[in-house]
C-alpha cells in the first residue's frame, strides 16, 4: 500500500495534544490590531483547543497523527 499524503496546510497550522485533542492558534493576531481593544488582544493569546466538530475534520487531513 502507498504511504497516505497528509494535507500540507494542516501540518503547519495544527498540533495534537497527548490526550488527542486538536489545539490551533487564534486567528486575528496579525494585523489591524489597533481596531481591537486590548480585551480581544489579550483573549487571543496563545493557542486554542478546537471544537470537537473542526478536530474531526482536521483529523481527517492527518491520517497518521
């Protein structure tokens, strides 16, 4: 059998935790950022863990992790 392909896109943007959840970073971080309060700012730092509904599409393009 072939080796599956995983989606380039994916293995960039995402990791998996130990226990297998999805965890991303947050959108909105880039530019722009003196049209949002320091509230916003300050709530999109770091990462984030997917909905259980996105992680299993996301699992989808990563066959082997």
């Amino acid at each position: 059998m072939p080796k599956l392909k995983t989606k380039s896109g994916v293995k960039k943007r995402f990791k998996l935790t130990a226990s297998g959840k999805v965890k991303a970073g947050v959108a909105g971080k880039r530019h722009r950022l003196i049209s949002h309060n320091a509230k916003y700012i300050r709530s999109n730092r770091g990462t984030k863990v997917m909905s259980d509904a996105d992680a299993k599409i996301i699992k989808s393009h990563m066959p082997y992790g």
